[in-house]
C-alpha cells in the first residue's frame, strides 16, 4: 500500500512538472520595471531576466519593459489590474508604495497585500548622501541651516522620499524636496549639474553602480546618515539613524514611527504579479527566482557590478505585505503626516 501511495506520489509530482513545462514553453514572461533605464533597480531587473528563463520548466523567453512614472504607482496599478493573471506579466516596483495605500491616496488602484509576491534580489538600507561642496557637512549643520537643502526624488513611496521626511520628523532636520524625476539617472545628473545638493536612496544602489561608486571613492558626496539597524562596512564613519536619534533623544514614539517607515527596506526590490495567479504558476515562478538567484553566471555578474545579493523568497514577502497594511489607526495618522508633504 505504502509504495502504491508512494507511487501515486511521484506520478502526481511528475503531471505538475510536466504541465508548468507545458504551459511556459514557446512562451514569453514580460518582466515591467517601474523605473526608468540605467538605475540599480533597472539593471537587477534585467540581469535576473537573462538567467530566470532557464530555471523555469519549459524556458519561458523574458523581455523587459520600462514603465516609470509616480515611482512605480504606474507599474503597479498596470500590474496589479492585469487582465488575465497567468503568470507571464510581473512587475518590479518601489518597496514602500504601501505607504500611498495607507494614506487613502485616490491614485492606488491595488491592494497591497493581494499581489502575488514572486521575490526579492536583496534588502536594502536606506541613506542620505550630500554633495561635498555644500555647507551641510553634517547633520547638525542641516539642523541649524536657515535655508534647507535640496534633494532630488522620484515621488512618495520611494526611499528619496520617505527617508528625508522620516529625518525630518525623528532629527529635527529639514529638507526641500524636488520631486518629479523620472528615475535614479536623472536625480544623479541633477546632483551633478547642481540643481539639487543631496538625494536619499539606498546602500546596495549607491555602492552597487556608477556614479555612486565613483563619487564615494573621489568624495564627490559624502554620507551623513544611514537607516540600517547597524553601521555600513563601507562608510564605518557615518552614524545610523537609530544613533543619531540617542544624539538628538528622540521620543519612542519617533522610534517606532521609524521601525515601520524604514520596513521597506526589508522589500528590498520586489518583483511582483497580480492577484489570482494559479498556485502551481506561483510556486514555479517562486522556484525558479531563487534557482536565478544562485546561477553561477548571474553571481558573477553581481560580484563584477559589486552587489551583494541576499534573496528574500515570495512566501516571507507575502507575510510582510499583510503586516505592513494591518497598522494600528496612531501609527497610519502618523505616518500620513509625516509622508504628507
């Protein structure tokens, strides 16, 4: 009986590999980034496209797609409203556009909780980098600024958001956000002309590419604060957020506002589907992400680019999705007025 059962067992595993090989081959896995080309979140998307085919029963062929605007709010609604949920439409967006959907923002046309969560590349943490030519070499000097300075952002949901907004609430700083830019490039190229001194974003993205890389080593910008719950190796000098609110003595209540604003980066990069995705797509889909993520040639090409990958699977980001919506009344007011502006 045991080994009829067994039997029927592998038989019963062997139909489901053989449909899911079925179903993707001869076909096509359209991979949206909400961003715009040339940022850290565009090129991890598209070199997890050269490798996640093969990991998939069947070698679905990928193509890329840009889709920035309203930092990833386009790329998710489009996503999140897929006419048919099959399984060859996912989308990368911005890890903290929970935030819109918390604030009761008419825009969001999902729910963030019922994506379905394929994975992450990495986790993040945020940080604030300044040009070194300005007057604010640290955080006390933007404090005591009489004119704050001014940093570039996509739009709310972003960490060029949220991060300087939570610095201003919890540090007693101020900061003047220019919003709109399309993408990372063109906060950058801003940076660099000199419309705007200073940007949040994130560890892995700046020491990940150029010109991050570049201007770390020529001290073009430096950086005054990090969100990680411990200092970064690479910048052992510059204190994180939890220190400077010991500095500065923030209140509780400023700590936890702060644990659940910097969750985000514990989304790191999601790459996500629509709701309603047959579960054995799901779990292929799953699979074969992590699969991507230790193939020898995508590792290589991490080390080349200087990443550091540390995949989250789509089961520990489904989990965290439904937590991050489920806040207590306090907490969201809190966090809506501080995102506000």
């Amino acid at each position: 009986m045991k080994k009829f059962l067994f039997a029927i067992l592998l038989l019963s595993i062997g139909t489901s590999v053989h449909a899911q090989a079925e179903f993707y081959k001869g076909k096509t896995i359209r991979l949206v980034i909400g961003y715009s080309a040339g940022g850290t979140n565009d090129l991890w998307a598209r070199a997890i496209a050269r490798y996640w085919g093969k990991h998939i029963p069947g070698n679905p062929e990928f193509i890329v797609q840009n889709m920035p605007g309203a930092a990833t709010l386009v790329a998710a609604n489009y996503i999140y409203g897929v006419e048919k949920p099959d399984g060859l439409t996912l989308g990368l967006i911005a890890p903290a556009l929970f935030f819109n959907q918390l604030g009761g923002k008419k825009e969001v046309k999902f729910d963030w909780a019922k994506f379905t969560w394929i994975g992450s590349p990495e986790e993040t943490s945020e940080m604030l980098s300044m040009r070194s030519d300005t007057p604010y070499k640290t955080l006390d000097d933007i404090r005591q600024a009489t004119v704050p300075p001014k940093c570039g952002t996509t739009g709310a949901g972003t960490p060029g958001h949220y991060f300087p907004r939570l610095l201003e609430e919890v540090l007693g700083l101020k900061f003047n956000l220019v919003t709109g830019y399309p993408g990372a490039s063109d906060i950058d190229l801003a940076i660099e002309k000199g419309e705007v001194q200073c940007r949040a974003g994130t560890t892995s993205a700046f020491f990940g590419r150029e010109p991050g890389r570049t201007w770390a080593k020529t001290g073009f910008v430096r950086i005054l604060v990090i969100g990680g719950s411990k200092r970064d190796s690479r910048a052992s000098n510059v204190p994180t957020i939890w220190e400077a609110m010991e500095k500065y003595k923030t209140p509780d209540a400023g700590k936890r506002l702060t644990t659940v604003l910097l969750s985000p980066g514990s989304f790191g990069r999601p790459i996500v589907g629509a709701p309603d995705i047959p579960a054995d797509r799901v779990k292929t889909l799953r699979e074969g992400f992590l699969k991507a993520m230790k193939d020898p040639e995508l590792l290589a090409e991490a080390e080349k680019r200087r990443w550091e990958p540390d995949p989250v699977s789509g089961e520990q980001l489904q989990t965290l999705a439904r937590e991050v919506v489920s806040q207590p009344p306090e907490v969201i007011k809190r966090m809506n007025a501080v995102l506000a502006n």
